[in-house]
C-alpha cells in the first residue's frame, strides 16, 4: 500500500472537451505531464483530467490541454433546481443522435442497392453517390474535424483512421464514377466478403465510406449512452444529498440551502425528509432509513445523543438535529469522493493500453501502406490493393481498447457504492486478487464493541437471577462504565421489568459500586472487592475468564450471592463473513490487544484458527509485517484509530465504515456498513470488476491482433470492417455493464432472481 506524502499537492479537476478515443486522452495526459510539477490522468471514459501540482495555475492547465487541440473548463456544481423552470425546459437535442438516425436514413438504400444486383437499375450508382456524400461529408465530421484537429498538432488518433479510411473509399468511387468508367449507363457489380479483382476504374465504395460512418456513429452512439450508464451510480449517489434544510435560527424556523448550513445548526427534519447533513439527535426518537447510503433495508431506531448521517431519510416521527458536519465534510460528499476518484484513476493493464493505443495509430497507417504495395506487387490490381488498405484502416481502430478499463471501473465502482463498498482506486483491485491472507481486529470489527451480559449464576441459595441483575442495574445505574451499561441495558431488555432507583451511591475506583437499592444494601463489583467466595461462585468466576468474560460479583447486604459474566458481543453475520472469506481462499486470523481467553473465545465461535492477541497497537504494524516476511500477501479489517498503522502497512486495508475518520482514510476500501459480509462483498466485487477488465482487454488486443491480418490478406470488406470495430466497442461496454448486475452476499436472499445471477 503506498503511503501518503506528507506535503500533498492540491488536486484539480478539468472537464476535458473533443476526446474520441483512449489516444485523444493518452495525449493530453503526456501534455499535461510536461509541465513542471504536474502530475496528471486523464480518464476517456469520465472526460475528467485529475491533476496533482502545487506550482502551475489553473489557466496555465487549460492552456495546456487546449495547445493539445482539445478543451478544458473547470467543473462547476450543478445549479440548485428550482422546479418549475427545470421541468418546463426540454432536453437539450443529442447532435451525435441527430447525425446517427440522418446517416442510416441514407446509408441503408446506398448499402441495399450495393449488395442486391435486382436493385441495381441503369443509373443506381448516381443514386448512391446523392445519398452516401451527406453521410461521409456530413455524418462522419466530427471523425474529420478531430482527424484534421490532431493533424495540425502532429498526432494521430483512431479518427486520423477512421477519416482516412471513408475518405479514402469515398475519393475513389468519385474518381471511379467521373474519371473510370463506373459511372457509364447500365454499370452493375456484386457485393462480395472478399476483395475483388478487378480494374479499380469501374469499382466503387460507396457503401463502405457510407456504412463504415454509419456503423461508427452508431458505435460511437451506444459508448456515449454506456457511459453514462455506468457513471449512474455515481450521480445517484450526489443526488442521495438533500438540496434544502429547515433550520431553528432566533427562534423560528427557515429554510436554506443545504450548502449554506453551518456547523452547530439545528435541524428540524420532519417524517419523509432527508438529513441535509451529518449530526447528532437533541430532541426526538424516530426510524431512520440508512438505504441510500449503506444499502442496509431495515430502519434504525435514533434518539437523543445517537448520530446521524447526511442523505439519510427520517421515517419516524419529527427530530431535532445539531450539524456536526455540513457541505464537503459529510460523510456523504467524502463516499462521493472516493467513488469519483476510483473511477478517475487507471489500473496497470489501462496505462498499458494507453501505451499501445498512443503509438498503434502510425503503425496501422504504416501496414495500411504496406498492404496497398503488397496487393499491387503481388496482384497489379489496384482495386483489390485499395480495398484491403482501407479495411486495414477501418478495422485497427483501437477504440475497445480505451474503453475496456475505464467503463468496467465506472460500473464496478458504482455498484460497490450502492453496496457500501467504497473502492478508492483501479491500483486495489490488482491487490485484491493476490490477498491470500485477511487479518481481522475484534472490538468494533468481528464483535460488536458493546458489552452484554452473557450469564447470571447465583449461589443457589434461595437467590432468583432476574432480581439480583435488577438490583444489580439499580445500582449501577449512574455508573457510565461499559460493564455497568451491559447491566442495565440486560434489565431494559425485559418487557416487564424496571430498573429500581438507588439511594446512598458510592463510586468504588477501579473495583466497583456500592448503593441501597429497594431497602438492601448493594453491591457489585471484582472479585477480590469482596474477599473469598462461595466454592460455587469462585468456579463461576473461573469459568466466565475462562470463556474470555469479565466477571462481575453481586453482594446483597454484604453477602456474595451471584456472578454477572459479561463480555463483547460477536456480530451475528461474523461466523457467516468468516466462513465465506475461506470460500473465497483466504485465511483469517483475528489480531487484537484483548487477553488470550477473550480472543480465543471469540475466535472459537466465528470459526478462526489462528489468534494473535495481546497486541499493542505499535504491535500490529509488527504482526503485519511478519506475515509479509512469511510471503504472504495480507488484507487488514480494523476500525479504530489503533488499526490505522497496521491498515496502512498491509497490502490491501478494509475499513470499517462504522469506525474512526483515521480507520477509513487509512483504508483502501471502506465498508460503510458494520456487517463484516460486506467485506466478503469487497472481496467479490474487486474481484469481479478486475475480471472483467482483463476479459475486456483481452478481446480488444486479440481482436486487433487476429483482424488486422485478415483485412491485410483481403479477407474482410471494409463495410464489414467498420461494422466489426464498432461492435467491438460496444461489446467491451456490455460486458463491463453486466457488473450493475453484482449482488450482495448481505441483501441477495431478499433480492427476487429476477434480477440476474451472482457475478461470483
């Protein structure tokens, strides 16, 4: 895990304008990279260029992307809605649809008449040539204008390709059609798969210019529709936010901008509102419904001092709220962050793929020349020697290439967000998949981190156990020690019963208390606060430190008369989240600063082996790395700020959500909720969407590799070309899409199959 700088540049955002293809983003990226004390990435799919210097000016940034012959505007936040002018106004008209649906209106009779000779009648080929000029002139400008753009900065793109290509055809069909003799009365020819030879004068490519345009728009159509697809998740997740919030100010109530609250704010949230931001509940009890941002489906009950979380939905009755966290600070705008810069970043295999895409484009041009003077030393046709160039051309475009990482990232990041699983960037998903061995913390990550009472054991002598933890919570219940709330919630817990009022309190440091309780004399504390016990509950003693419990001796008027065992509570999904975690072929072993009986105990009842206890906090970071010197590759799931060194140093850190600020930035992933099967979730989904990048980037080097020879051998007309590049690109987009698909290890048994299969 890379460590964090202690002097960290500030980082930039630029919407970048004009890119087409991975090359358009590999060469502003180099650009930018350039400049002194800039460190940038620049995403095709997102259009964003995230940029890391504390030295160049923003100006000088866009300055920079535009000299690249691309545009670049700083982002700004979507204006606030104000109804009525936002739903009266239309959808602004998608140009790039506008060309699609114009060019397949012209291209399907200039195709149909090509490939069926029945169609051809005596002057077909004008015809032709009146419908296809619109679409190669018209429908395929923005390829030209980005073409010539990256020409005059001395570039070459998958739009060079694809311009040089249709133009190409087009050119010599209108050299054909008023030079040759293909445009003589009656001219007729048949649609073939493979090159024809044949006197090149009397062949036109009408089809091809046109259909190759046609099949790329189309292509290029269904990218910009995927993308926004995927990036969905994301824009729910900003969307999740509140845009207003009733406020308490001199008394009375008003209703502001949530950007505009301030720490200290109260909140007045009404039964179907959401929390404008991150506080504490002073006044109220009520339900609050957490879905949007943990993806947990079951309300949680809120009442004075609990707190709450920005975006969340009051479903109960009216709560009073103090801002502790208001506008960039909520946990809320933090989740959105970490998603945003997931998807912004590039994983190894992507910057590969850049790599190839910046210098494929010279090098297909240089075959593309090379087949034209191989077809016309070999064969002397120049007809066949300039179909099979073009179809080099067409079919080499690396678009799926560009799109194999970034769309599968945008999905799988998305979806991890709506799952509560927060993956900070495309680097953890390759460490994911070489983890062999998770480290767990217990109190707050395996355990609940709250003590109950686990067992009553009275002496036996006429003493029932629900009366003496009664009297037991009556006088402990002043006491803000955890042993002496495990008691009183015990009795709380019991419909019918009460905790009593206790008189006479006296606080015992470090042993325990001593009150008068319903006319007795109470007691409740160590062991050795009360000297030697009874044999019965010396044994008890024995057995709850045993087992990992703290043991707690009750006295009434002075006599010992029962043992308390209580102890943290282990998670009820814990043993389910450990058994899957061996599923998926890691080891767990539980790491904590607890005795050896405590942790051995809840290490029995979750299903772990291997235990390392009694470890300082500094120790973790030592047993971590012991486990590296071993070869292995270790995963850490803590959640308090004595995890956060140890989370660093491992491989792969999963924080937990529910724990502390320094916890989740220590992380790699954050759960962000406390059900440790969301860890297995972690697991799957990196693994998942690290899968279908590698089967996406596969497909787009085997298909270039494996098309490139058979439109060189003249085996592939370019219409068919064109066609194939395009679908290649959308199957690289469709493949990535299938991850929205992914399900939850904590939700799927409420999830109706309907909704697709598991992407284990």
């Amino acid at each position: 895990m890379t460590t964090t700088s202690p002097a960290v540049a500030p980082v930039l955002r630029l919407d970048i304008g004009g890119m087409t293809c991975a090359s358009c983003a590999a060469r502003i990226e180099k650009k930018l990279n350039r400049l002194d004390g800039v460190t940038a990435t620049v995403n095709y799919a997102t259009e964003q260029a995230v940029v890391e210097t504390a030295t160049v000016t923003t100006d000088e940034l866009v300055a920079a992307v535009e000299k690249a012959g691309y545009t670049a505007t700083v982002p700004t936040p979507d204006p606030e809605p104000d109804g009525e002018s936002e739903s009266a106004s239309p959808p602004a008209a998608d140009p790039l649809r506008t060309r699609l649906v114009v060019s397949t209106w012209l291209t399907v009779p200039v195709v149909a008449m090509a490939m069926i000779p029945t169609l051809q009648f005596e002057y077909w080929q004008w015809l032709s040539l009146t419908l296809a000029a619109p679409v190669v002139v018209w429908g395929g400008l923005p390829f030209h204008r980005a073409a010539w753009t990256n020409l005059r900065h001395g570039a070459t793109t998958m739009d060079t390709l694809v311009s040089v290509g249709t133009l190409a055809a087009f050119g010599w069909s209108l050299y054909a059609l008023f030079l040759g003799h293909a445009g003589m009365p009656g001219m007729t020819h048949a649609f073939r798969f493979t090159v024809e030879r044949s006197d090149g004068a009397g062949n036109i490519y009408l089809e091809a210019a046109a259909g190759v345009t046609t099949f790329l728009l189309a292509g290029r159509y269904l990218e910009a529709r995927s993308k926004r697809s995927a990036g969905a998740a994301l824009r729910a997740l900003l969307d999740v936010g509140s845009k207003t919030a009733t406020v308490l100010r001199h008394g009375r109530e008003t209703t502001v901008r949530a950007d505009d609250l301030v720490v200290g704010d109260v909140l007045v949230v009404r039964p179907g509102e959401k929390i404008a931001a991150d506080g504490v509940v002073t006044v109220g009890t009520s339900s609050i419904d957490a879905s949007a941002i943990t993806g947990e489906s079951v309300p949680a009950t809120v009442e004075p001092g609990d707190a709450v979380t920005g975006g969340t939905v009051n479903v109960g009755n009216a709560l009073e709220i103090t801002a502790t966290r208001v506008g960039p600070d909520t946990a809320l705008a933090h989740m959105a962050r970490i998603v945003e810069d997931a998807q912004n970043g590039k994983a190894d295999a992507q910057r590969l793929a850049d790599r190839v895409s910046a210098v494929f484009v010279p090098v297909v041009i240089a075959l593309a020349a090379a087949t034209l003077i191989g077809w016309m030393l070999l064969d002397g046709s120049w007809s066949a020697a300039f179909t099979a160039a073009v179809a080099v051309l067409i079919i080499a475009c690396p678009c799926a290439l560009g799109l194999a990482t970034p769309t599968a990232l945008l999905v799988g990041t998305g979806r991890g967000a709506q799952l509560g699983v927060l993956i900070k960037g495309p680097e953890v998903l390759e460490r994911t998949r070489r983890v062999d061995t998770v480290v767990l913390d217990k109190t707050g990550t395996v355990t609940t981190g709250v003590m109950t009472v686990r067992s009553v054991v009275t002496d036996g002598a006429d003493t029932d156990e629900a009366d003496v933890l009664r009297l037991a919570a009556g006088a402990e219940s002043r006491s803000e020690h955890p042993v002496a709330r495990a008691i009183v919630r015990a009795v709380g817990s019991v419909p019918t019963a009460t905790v009593p009022a206790a008189t006479g309190a006296e606080n015992l440091p470090g042993l325990g208390v001593r009150a008068t309780v319903d006319g007795r004399r109470v007691t409740v504390g160590r062991p050795d606060l009360l000297g030697a016990l009874p044999t019965a509950l010396d044994d008890a003693v024995t057995a709850a430190e045993s087992a990992g419990a703290t043991a707690v001796v009750v006295a009434l008027d002075e006599r010992p008369v029962a043992v308390v065992a209580v102890a943290d509570t282990v998670k009820d999904t814990s043993a389910e989240a450990i058994r899957e975690l061996r599923e998926l072929g890691l080891e767990p072993i539980l790491l904590t600063g607890d005795n050896a009986a405590a942790a051995q105990d809840v290490a029995t009842r979750v299903g772990i082996d291997r235990v390392l206890a009694g470890v300082l906090p500094e120790g973790k970071v030592s047993a971590i790395a012991d486990l590296q010197r071993e070869g292995r590759v270790v995963a850490m799931i803590g959640d308090g700020v004595n995890d956060a060194a140890a989370l660093a140093t491992a491989d792969l850190g999963l924080s937990m959500g529910t724990g502390t600020d320094a916890a989740i930035e220590a992380g790699d992933l954050t759960l962000v909720r406390g059900d440790l099967r969301t860890a297995v979730d972690a697991v799957r989904l990196s693994r998942a969407t690290l899968r279908t990048i590698r089967v996406n980037l596969f497909w787009a080097f085997a298909y270039n590799v494996a098309a490139i020879p058979l439109a060189a051998a003249g085996m592939l007309n370019p219409m068919f070309a064109g066609a194939a590049m395009a679908l290649s690109s959308v199957f690289v987009v469709t493949n990535s899409l299938r991850l929205r698909r992914f399900r939850s290890a904590v939700t799927e048994q409420s999830v109706p199959p309907a909704q697709g299969p598991r992407a284990d």
